[in-house]
C-alpha cells in the first residue's frame, strides 16, 4: 500500500451492521452449518498462500500468518494515496486488515502488518463496510493485505453484492497467493493489485522469509490476469483488470529488471506497472546488507529504463 492508515481505535460505524437484514444471532442452525461448509471449510486445512502451512486456523489463530478466521479491521475509509486510477475524485474505499501472510522486514506498515493492531470482524460487519464507503462515494472498495482471510472476504463480498453494492472490489496484497485463494476470488474481484517483489529466491527468503516468492508469484499474476485481463480504466477510474506494484530496493537493479521482463514476455505490455520509489529503511531493514539506505534517483531512473527498454508503458512517466 502508499502509505498506511493511522493506528488507533476502530470507528464503531466501521464494525457494526445496522443494516444488515440478517445480524448473527438471528441466523438458524442449518444456515449456520451451510456457512461452516462454505466459506470456513478452507481454514481447516489452509493452503490460502505460497507457504501452504495447512493449519488447522478455525481451532486457534496459528499457521504460518499466525491468525485465525475473523479479519481483524485496522481501519477503513477514503483513502487518497493509492494510484491514480483507483483514488478518482472521491477517493478508494479502504478496508485496511492488520496481519499478513509475508515477513517483510522493511514493511512500513510494520505495527498493522506484524504487531496486528485491529478489531475481529465478522462476515456481516465487513459487509457493512463496504456498502458503507460505497454510500461514502468511493469508487471502490479496497481490501488491503486480504489474503489470509480470503474466504471470509469473499463470502463478505457476496452479501455486500446481494444488498446492492455496486462498485469494484480491489485485491490489493502481496503477490503470495495461492491457487486456492485465487480460486475463491474469481467472479468477485475486479481489480488485482499484487505486489510483484522479487525474482530472486535468496533475496525473498532474506527480506520476507519466502524463498518460494518467485515461483508462487508469477503463477499468481497469471491466474489474476487470466480471471481480469489487463487494466480497463474508464473516467479516470479503473473499472476491471490487472495492476502490479514494484518497488524498487536499493542496490538490486537485476530483481527488478528480472520482474519486469516476466510481466512484460509473460503477462502482457500493456500491464499497468506501478514503478514505486517510496522504499526506506524501518523496522528490521538494518539489519540487511545493502537495504539499509533508499534508492538513488539514479537506481530509480534505471528501473523505469528498463520498463520501457521492455516496452511496458502503462502506470508510470514514459
């Protein structure tokens, strides 16, 4: 994500469910068991990202995240400092979810992502949510690191659409995500927005403990693309398709050039690729050798040289 929410209580608007024609308590025992069957049943054994843990996170939060069924909100609302194509004149309809299947090191957004600074939220709660910012005027709703609840994101998105909801809904993670996730999301997400962070295995492993990163990554954004297709942005507002972000480290211009040839030949040119600059030492990012500085405008330069030496065009200054 560019830039994080502020950390702090949740809005009680943001996670209860006024409106909801069905609150929990009302829902009949046999409902209840075709809901354990639907959308739990992936939690019993959970193969939702490249880590393929298979922990059993209906019991207990545990796994290789650490977490268990219920998302825990961080915050939600407009938010202005995502792309272009998603913030439009009204801003993008945030749902910021604390925890996350990856251990970046450098992540900036380390007190949500790693300390799990949020609220549990049920399926009808989040639903809510996300009629809520589409009523706020946002032109979508943006699920921030979804991947380690995607079934019950899901199956949030299902009730937010059987009430009316309207609006795109975003996947904006972290580009670990597995066949199974990606398979609950088709049909229901309309913009991808992964992160595409590296090309090298040792360097995944070192930086966010992921030495299968690569190879996951890149069976991700093929599925995502097969499912939305390239970028389809109409008033200014993307409507449908694929968006990859990259950001660029520090000493490592052959990650990125190797992730950029692999969108380019592999996925399509007219990818949107969000070059991104913002990478900065914090939280444990001292402690690895060479990404305990920022990019050099002379790094960055190079990287967007190499995107249009590849021919790619879209999502950044040609």
């Amino acid at each position: 994500m560019q830039g994080g929410p502020s950390v702090g209580a949740v809005d009680p608007a943001f996670t209860s469910s006024p409106d909801s024609p069905h609150s929990p308590p009302c829902i009949d025992f046999l409902y209840g068991i075709r809901l354990l069957e639907s959308y739990l049943t992936p939690y019993q054994h959970c193969l939702l990202c490249g880590h393929q843990c298979g922990a059993d996170r209906t019991v207990a939060p545990t796994g290789a995240c650490g977490l268990g069924t219920d998302p825990l909100l961080a915050s939600a609302g407009p938010h202005y400092g995502e792309e272009p194509e998603l913030v439009g004149r009204h801003g993008s309809g945030t749902i910021f979810l604390a925890g996350c299947n990856l251990a970046c090191r450098f992540c900036q957004n380390w007190e949500i992502s790693q300390l799990r600074q949020g609220e549990p939220a049920g399926v009808d709660n989040l639903a809510g949510v996300m009629l809520r910012l589409e009523r706020m005027g946002c032109h979508n709703v943006n699920l921030v690191t979804p991947t380690p609840w995607t079934p019950t994101l899901m199956e949030a998105v299902r009730r937010a659409r059987d009430r009316g909801l309207a609006v795109p809904v975003v996947y904006n993670c972290g580009g670990y995500e597995s066949p199974d996730a990606l398979a609950l999301c088709d049909g229901l997400v309309d913009v991808y927005m992964p992160d595409a962070k590296y090309s090298d295995g040792e360097l995944a492993e070192a930086c966010s403990g992921a030495p299968d990163y690569p190879d996951v990554n890149r069976a991700a954004l093929r599925e995502m693309h097969r499912q939305v297709g390239d970028l389809e942005v109409s008033g200014g507002v993307a409507r449908k398709g694929l968006l990859v972000r990259h950001l660029v480290l520090p000493g490592q211009p052959r990650n990125t050039r190797e992730v950029l040839e692999f969108i380019a030949a592999e996925i399509s040119a007219d990818t949107y690729v969000n070059l991104m600059d913002q990478y900065r030492p914090c939280y444990l990012a001292y402690a690895l050798p060479g990404l305990d500085r920022r990019p050099t405008l002379k790094e960055y330069t190079a990287a967007l040289a190499a995107a249009r030496q590849l021919g790619l065009y879209r999502g950044f200054t040609a």
